[in-house]
C-alpha cells in the first residue's frame, strides 16, 4: 500500500517548492537580506522560480529567474505572466557552475540570492513542516512509514524528510534521479553535488528515463484520476522497482507538483499534432 503526498495543493507555484521558498524569504527578510536591495536573482528550472515571482509580487520585490536551457515553455510563460524579469541560459542543467554565475551576477546588480542550492533554509523547510505534517497525518490513521520515496533536486526535500523520519521510525529512504544522459524537469543526477543529500543517509537511489516518468504520470491519470508532474511520476516507476524487492509495507510517495505545466512533453510522447 502506498500513500502519496499531494504536493500541488500548495497555493503558489502548485508545488512543495512553496514551502522552502517561503521559509528562505522570511529569513532572508528577518536577516536584513533583501530589505535594502528589493531585488532578488536566482536560478531555476520550474517551481522555485513560480514560488518566488509569486511572492515577490506580494512582497514588492523585483525578481529576475535565470533558467537552463531546456525549461518547459510553460515555465517560462507562467513566469513571465507573474512579471518576473526571465533569462534564459546556455547552461543544460543547472549544476555548480550555473549556480556560481547566478551568485556573481546577483553581486554586480546589488541584488539579493537565495541561492536554493545552498542555503539551509530550505533544508529546514522540510525537515520542520514537511516531515512533521507527513508524520501527523499517517498517525491520524494508525499508520507510520516503512519507506519514503522522493526526487533528488536540490535535496532539500529529501534530505529533510530523511533526517526526520529516520530519527523516529528509520525508515528507509529511496531516492529518484533521472538515468544517465536522460532528462526530467525537477530532478537531477547525482553529479550535480545536491548539498543535503551528502549529509543525510539515503538507502537506494533509482534511475528513472524521461519516458518512464511521464508513463508513470499516464498511469496515475488513468487509475487515479490525477494529473501529477514527471517528477512525481519519475517516483511511481521507481516505487514499481523497488516494492516487489521490499514486500508489503507502508511507502509514501511524495508528488512536487502537477501535471499542467508539462503539456508539451506529454503532447509530444502521445503523439498529438
């Protein structure tokens, strides 16, 4: 049996980014960060910059996002809906030295970075709120988590919800990257350095393909009746591997995000012109 965490309920972004970038605005704003600048840069590829325009619109801060090459279109334009100021790169994924030049940039402008990829706040997101509303909703039914399954992006998530869970249940921990050479919106492969996922103990790491992920998503639409992200459904094929190997016990399944930004992925493996 598995329970899935809806992630897309969150008001924003539609996704569990909300919730860590949140937390690194509120403390950047209690440490002064941003206070003088009201600019902020950052590097993204989906969610963290939709979270961010969004609530820099409500806060009154400019926002520039600086994206990899190959982020969705509906990124994009949902981005640029919000007001945010877009730059789209060269870089094909975003690694260490994406994240550098974004850091560099934001000092020529004066503007503040929060830097999602290092910045503990986001870590802490996850540890203190994810992990805890998981914990108290499974209790609410009798039921505690013998394996969590999540993607690796920044690691924040997984990290967080590892650290917790492990301390109380040690429960094991399976993480989702895309395979080598394939790529899927929300996730990346290990040689990217993900900060929290070095510092934490993860028990699996499975490789999922593009087609994978989105044959997952497909699946859960048709059976559930949801419409779930690639990253999400990255996790369900990767929950398909590893179940018949761990037997029956209690998974959760963390979904980031929704299906709607991914429209033209899913309109190009149906076929439909």
């Amino acid at each position: 049996m598995y329970f899935a965490k809806l992630e897309f309920f969150n008001p924003f972004s539609r996704s569990i980014k909300d919730r860590a970038v949140f937390n690194m605005l509120m403390k950047a704003i209690e440490r002064g960060d941003i206070n003088g600048t009201r600019k902020l840069f950052e590097a993204t590829s989906g969610n963290v910059g939709i979270s961010l325009a969004a609530l820099s619109n409500v806060l009154g801060i400019e926002f520039r996002a600086y994206l990899p090459k190959p982020t969705p279109k509906a990124t994009q334009v949902l981005l640029r809906v919000l007001g945010a100021d877009v730059i789209m790169t060269d870089f094909e994924t975003i690694d260490p030295t994406m994240v550098q030049y974004v850091v560099e940039e934001a000092k020529k402008a004066g503007a503040a970075n929060l830097n999602q990829f290092e910045n503990d706040d986001n870590f802490e997101a996850h540890y203190r709120f994810t992990a805890r509303e998981i914990d108290e909703q499974l209790k609410s039914i009798g039921k505690r988590p013998d394996v969590m399954i999540a993607g690796i992006g920044t690691s924040g998530h997984i990290a967080g919800l590892a650290k917790y869970f492990k301390e109380r249940y040690d429960t094991t921990v399976v993480g989702v990257v895309p395979a080598k050479g394939e790529k899927i919106p929300g996730i990346k492969r290990l040689e990217t350095k993900p900060k929290w996922y070095f510092q934490v103990d993860i028990d699996r790491v499975v490789e999922i393909t593009r087609n994978e992920a989105i044959e997952g998503a497909l699946s859960v639409a048709r059976r559930d009746g949801l419409l779930i992200g690639l990253s999400s459904g990255a996790v369900v094929k990767a929950y398909e591997k590893v179940s018949s190997e761990f037997g029956e016990k209690t998974y959760v399944l963390i979904f980031p995000d929704d299906g709607f930004k991914y429209v033209e992925i899913f309109e190009g493996y149906l076929g439909i012109t």
